[in-house]
C-alpha cells in the first residue's frame, strides 16, 4: 500500500541556533501582533495557536503574559521541535507543541478546552480547506464569545494593496492552492459557522489583524 503524499508545507526564511528557529519576518511583526492580540486575551486565556512556526510569538506572549496557557501547534516537526526549545526557555510549565495539520477532517477531535484560537501567517500559504478547517474547529472548540485571531495580508477588491496582489501572484505560482484570500471569502466562512467579524486592524506592510467572536445565537449549526 502506498504512503499518501504529505502535503507541501511552506516555511519562511529562518535560521538556527540549536534547537530554536528564529525568523526575521517574525520578529518584525510580533510588537505590533502583541499590541493588539494581548489586550483581548482575558486573565488566565487558554489560547491555541495554529502553525506556530518558529515558536517566537508564543514564546514573547507567555513572557509577557505568566497568566496565559498557551498551547503551540504546528504539522511540521522541526517547527515543533523549535517551539519545544522557545518554551524550555520560560519559567514555569508550558504545554508541549502538537501536530495539529488543518487540512486533516476533523483535525480538531479531542482538541479542547480553549478560549481562543491564534493564526497568524498560515491561511495564504496553504490549500484553502485550512481556513475551512480554522474556522469549523473554532465552531467546535470555542463556547459563545470564544474568540479568533487572524494575522496577515488579504485582498479586499480596489483597495488591495499591490505588494499582495504580487504575493498572491507569486504564492500561486509556487503552489496553485495557495494564494492570499479575500477578506470577504474569510468573513464568509467564518459567518457560516457562527462568528463575526468585530475587528480589522490595519497593520505594517499591508497586513491585516482580523478578531472574530463566536455569535451567541446558535443558529449556525
Ligand atoms: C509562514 S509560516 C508562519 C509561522 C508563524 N505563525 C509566524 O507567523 O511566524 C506558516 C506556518 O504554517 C504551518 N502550516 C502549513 N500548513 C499547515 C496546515 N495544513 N495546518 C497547520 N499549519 C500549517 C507551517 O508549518 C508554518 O509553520
């Protein structure tokens, strides 16, 4: 029987020290992620990060924030293995990276009890089922007033800025799947399972921090 393919999973430039990965492109981001994300997360958050990459966001918010449990996640195994040393490095226990791979059905069965969940840099440079998968285990997962935060670029018709035309350009021409997603696409999957929009915030380099709230309605089911 043969193996199925696992599915290209695309890294940013990173280099290494040990076991810790750093990235550039995230180091530049964080401030500006942290002065948004971290007001909104309340005392004592249990926060799910998807594609944690490198591990450096949830290193700097568990810093910064010893209230939080902060639970990283990645499909790819030196990103996990990263993120494990960035832990190591804080005081107290944090949780151990899993391998969550949102392209899997159900990749959110028997992932629960958070409050909120992080994604930040993942929903372009991957086939388009994880930003279906975001938002279904964000439906599963979260209670009414759960919250969702998204972080990156994003077409939005006219007023799309030509750097990310050129990026989904280029995203598109490495893998077809891939490709930087309308805002509106986003809201749509996100309305479908429950949650609303309530925040867009202008970033550097034209991205996008995105707060989305579970409705307390149950309607979507
Ligand atoms: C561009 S990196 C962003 C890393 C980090 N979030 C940041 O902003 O620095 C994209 C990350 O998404 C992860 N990723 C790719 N495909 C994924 C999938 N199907 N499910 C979950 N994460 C995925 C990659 O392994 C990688 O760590």
């Amino acid at each position: 029987m043969s193996t199925p393919e696992k599915p290209e999973i695309a890294l940013e430039k990173r280099h290494s020290e040990e076991a810790r990965l750093f990235s550039s492109s995230t180091a530049r981001n964080l401030p500006g992620i942290f002065d948004v994300l971290q007001p909104l997360l309340s005392q004592g958050a249990r926060v799910l990060e998807i594609g944690s990459g490198t591990g450096e966001h949830g290193h700097a918010f568990c810093a910064a924030r010893q209230d939080l449990d902060w639970q990283c996640s990645d499909p790819d195994d030196r990103s996990r293995e990263s993120q494990a040393a960035w832990l190591e490095a804080l005081e107290g226990d944090c949780r151990n990276p899993i391998d969550l791979d949102l392209t899997k059905l159900g990749w959110f069965d028997g992932v629960a009890g958070f409050d909120a969940l992080v994604c930040m840099n993942v929903i372009h440079i991957s086939p388009w089922a994880v930003a279906r998968g975001l938002a279904a285990g964000a439906r599963a997962m979260l209670a009414p007033g759960g919250l969702v935060f998204l972080y990156g670029p994003y077409m939005e018709g006219e007023r799309t800025a030509e750097s990310n035309r050129a990026f989904d350009q280029s995203l598109k021409s490495r893998n077809p799947e891939w490709g930087v997603r309308t805002l509106d696409s986003v809201e749509r999957v996100f309305a479908d399972c429950g949650f609303k929009l309530c925040q867009r915030v202008e970033m550097p380099a034209n991205n996008l921090s995105l707060v989305f709230r579970r409705d307390n309605d149950d309607a979507a089911s």
